[in-house]
C-alpha cells in the first residue's frame, strides 16, 4: 500500500507540476499580450508628443526669424511652414522657408540637433530644388535650428555651411554664427562657391 501510495503521490505530483507550468504559459502569454498594448500605447503617444513638440518648436522660431536674417542682410520677408512636396512617390517635408524674389533660406528645426540631422538635412537640400522647382535659380542656403545644440555638433554646421540657429530658455532664438561666416549656397552658381 506505500508503494501505491508513493506512486499516487508521484503521480499527483506531476500532474500539479504539468498544470502549473500550463498556468504559466497562459500568464505568460496574458503578460506579452499586455506588453504590445502598452507599446503601442507609448508609441502612440510618443508620436502625438513629438509632433505637438515639432509645433512649438516651429512656433518659437516663426516669431522673429524673418528679422534675425534681416538684420544679417537677407530680405527675405516670406515665411512657409511644414512645407511638403511629393515628386516620383518620394516625399520631401520642409519646416521652415524663408524667401524673396532670389534667395531662400531652408531651415530644419529639431529639439536636439545631432550630426545625423545635419546629414539628412544636406541631403534634402541637394535635392530641394527637385522637390520645390519653383525655387530653381534661387540663392538656397540652409539652417538649423534646435533647443539643444552640442558645440561639436554646431561646429559640424557650421563648417558645412548652415546657419546655425540656437532657441533659448527663454524661448528667444538667435542666430549662432559669427560675422566671418559666409553660408554655402545650395542653388544657383552653387558650384561656383566654396
């Protein structure tokens, strides 16, 4: 009879063991599938953060850029924002536009300014004018414009020809190069310059 009973005891014991690791697998899986929604969830509300961000961003820019370049002797007077071009299936959105009748300062605007930014935002403007025919024979000239601007990285724009623009504190932006800086020009006669 103890050997039955060990045998019994043995047996009830794996069939506890096997509906534990079955509750488990469920718990598991009820756990994964709470992961995903709260990932989609964080994604979500990543993507309406970073784009109410972009916002205020452009916003606090918008308000004296078209001075700031005055008063560094462009006569731009003309302000686009979030402008957006498709050509071929690909797309090309621009922050900020700045114009005249023969000169346009193309602005990127980021929160944090990093040298992959500045990459990405050289090759938008190799290829502006592809996008935004309307502006071939125009003077182009670039600038970026973040709250947070590492020195090495405002070097990196600074050497390739971008304004650099940096937004305060206190929500006040200003202009980062100096008087000896002449900006590299991305359109007309550009492969004159440099």
């Amino acid at each position: 009879m103890t050997e039955q009973t060990t045998q019994e005891a043995v047996a009830e014991i794996w069939r506890l063991f096997k509906e534990t690791d079955a509750r488990f697998k469920e718990t598991d899986a009820r756990l994964d599938q709470r992961f995903r929604e709260t990932d989609d969830k964080l994604r979500r509300l990543e993507s309406l953060f970073g784009a109410q961000w972009g916002r205020l961003m452009e916003a606090l820019v918008q308000s004296n850029v078209l001075k700031l370049f005055q008063a560094r002797g462009h006569q731009v007077h003309r302000l686009h924002q979030r402008s957006k071009a498709q050509r071929n299936g690909d797309t090309m959105e621009i922050d900020l536009i700045l114009e005249d009748s023969s000169e346009v300062i193309v602005g990127e605007v980021k929160s944090v300014l990093k040298i992959e930014d500045i990459n990405a935002f050289l090759t938008d403007l190799a290829e502006f004018t592809n996008f935004f025919p309307l502006y071939q024979g125009y003077q182009i000239y670039g600038a970026v414009v973040a709250l947070e601007i590492p020195a090495a990285v405002a070097r990196y724009a600074y050497r390739r020809g971008l304004f650099v623009l940096a937004i305060t504190g206190e929500g006040i932006v200003t202009i980062q190069n100096d008087d000896k800086f002449r900006p590299h020009n991305f359109g007309v006669d550009a492969s004159t310059e440099r």
